[in-house]
C-alpha cells in the first residue's frame, strides 16, 4: 500500500524500481488468471489484498505472478506446493525486510537524522546500496541452499520426519526483567543473546530454527553435538554480566521438518524440559541421555522423573561437563 508522506512513497518507488500501473484486476488479467488465484498468491506472499481500482501493481508484481503460475503449469510444482513456495518466500524476506528496515533506522537515529527527514536521506543512498544488498541477498540465499539441500534430500521421504536432537535455551526471569529495562536497553540485551546464541549454535555445527526474544530454538544431527552446544550456551551466556542466567532443554528423537521449522513430540518434550531446567542448567531426556554413553567429556546425573504438561512422567538427566583427569584425552 502507498504510503501517505510523499517523501516515504518517493522511497517505496525507488526501492520497487517499477512504476506502479495496474489495479489488481489488471494484474490478473495479464497473467491470465482470475482475480481470486492471483490474489491467493499475493497473499501468499504476505501482502494485504487492496481494492478493485487501487493502482498499487507493477510489471514485477506481474512478472513474479507468471513465474509462479508457470512452475505450476509446467509441472514443476502442483498448485499447493506452488503457495507453498511462495508462503515461505514471503515470510523470510518479511522478516529480512523488516529487520533491514529497523537497522537503517537505527543508523539514521545515531547520526541525529530527524524522524520527518529519514525518507529524504534514505532516498539518496539506496540506488547505490540497492545492488550490493541484493548481491548479498543471492550470495547468502545460495550457500544456505547448498548447506541445506543435501541434508533435506537425504531424509527418508515416506517417513517424512528425521532423528534429531531438539534444544531451546531460554533467558531466566525475561518477563519480569522487561518490565523494569527501557525499549532500548531490552532490544540491546535481545540483540547480544540472539546473537551470541546464533554464534554458538552454527559453530557447534547445529541450526538455529527460530528466535523468540527470550528463547532461541535449535536442532543438531546427534547428542554429542547437541550437548556441546547446549553447555556453551550455558557456560557463554554466564559470563556475559548483563545477559540473565540461561537454562537449555534437549530432547532427541523424530521431528518433521516443514518449511524451515520442527514439529513433533520431541520437540514439545525439549520445550518442556526448558522449563523445567534451573538457571545456568541444562536437562536432556532419556534419548539424549542414551545417545552420549561412552563420551567422557559430558556427566549425566538422573533426576526425577518429573511431571511435564502433555507427557506422563519424565525420566530426565542434568547435563555437565565432566572436570578433565590430569593426562586425560578428550572422547
């Protein structure tokens, strides 16, 4: 939708790079499609319909439209998988948009850049930044598809779920710390945890599913992995003074992976076990327990079982590292 400040549309022109021309009927009609299946996938992409005789469209918003009609008419995707591609498209650059947005905004308001006049000074560096993120944007889009289509490819298909260690590690007392910390000071700590636990998390060779303020969830392929990263993020986060104590739970088990996120029993018993951890501690279940015998470097000791909401009791073990004997290898 335009935006009312001339100033902020000029902005939106120069960022779509189209002239906007046509009505959504209009949009429709030159990609040969009713109007209802054009706008299932426009919302699909996750914009808002506007009205009949809004001219809102450009001929990219044509052009997507065509590509995405033409990998269902070539059967390259059935019309489900098509909104499905197109749901998960939107969603992440929603999400990368937005975050791009509030960092400019950031970097305007440092250097004493007025609100009224962010559009005008934006105006003039976006065409030449434009290109660079964009290289950025196909640069990083095409290592974490090489990292991940290897992985996917190889899940058993007719089961359609994998083993896989599920963790969340969650901020001690958040709720009650924001209510107390300015906007500013609570985006700062969200920032350092997120980031330092995003660190963490790829260096440990795991992946970070989802962030949630107060809690970063992520999956690894075995326990040991799991279990070096779980300790890190306990052990890291412990020294940051101005970040509350972390507590981590880690389940493994089955998990069915869609559209870049987990489901499943495991990872239910992963969050519930977070909840039942203390600060700077870390619970696994049994699975977990079983996938690191024999490996030394961790100590497991039973607690329980304990009661978790939506499972019977749980046999559940505390995680620590084991102190190393003097003249001790690591296994």
């Amino acid at each position: 939708m335009a935006a009312e400040d001339p100033a902020a549309y000029e902005l939106e022109n120069l960022l779509l790079q189209h002239r906007r021309r046509y009505t959504s009927r209009e949009v429709a009609g030159l990609a040969g499609v009713p109007v209802y299946r054009a706008r299932r996938f426009w919302r699909a992409l996750g914009f808002a319909n506007v009205g009949d005789e809004a001219v809102e469209f450009t001929n990219a918003d044509v052009d997507a439209l065509v590509v995405l009609l033409r990998l269902v008419t070539e059967g390259v995707f059935d019309e489900q998988h098509a909104l499905l591609l197109a749901r998960s498209l939107g969603r992440a650059a929603a999400r990368l948009a937005e975050s791009q947005a509030e960092l400019s905004r950031e970097l305007l308001d440092q250097v004493g850049v007025a609100a009224d006049e962010r559009a005008q000074v934006l105006s003039r560096t976006v065409p030449d930044l434009l290109p660079d993120l964009e290289r950025l944007l196909t640069y990083t889009w095409r290592r974490q598809l090489a990292a991940s289509v290897g992985r996917v490819l190889q899940t058993d298909q007719e089961a359609r779920a994998t083993r896989l260690a599920v963790g969340f590690a969650d901020l001690v007392g958040f709720t009650r710390l924001s209510r107390h910390l300015e906007e500013l000071d609570l985006a700062r700590l969200v920032d350092r945890f997120e980031g330092r636990s995003a660190d963490l998390v790829t260096a440990g060779r795991g992946r970070v599913v989802k962030t949630l303020g107060d809690s970063v969830m992520f999956v690894a392929d075995s326990a040991p992995e799991a279990a070096e990263i779980a300790l890190q993020l306990v052990e890291v986060h412990a020294g940051e003074r101005t970040v509350p104590p972390v507590r981590v739970g880690v389940a493994l088990g089955p998990v069915l992976a869609r559209m870049g996120d987990v489901f499943g029993s495991t990872v239910n018993l992963a969050s519930r076990l977070t909840a039942l951890a203390a600060p700077d501690q870390v619970l696994v279940d049994a699975r977990m327990s079983a996938g690191l015998t024999g490996r030394r470097r961790f100590k497991l000791s039973q607690v329980g079982p304990l009661v978790a909401r939506g499972f019977d009791e749980v046999t559940a073990f505390t995680l620590e590292r084991r102190p190393r004997e003097p003249g001790s290898g690591s296994a």
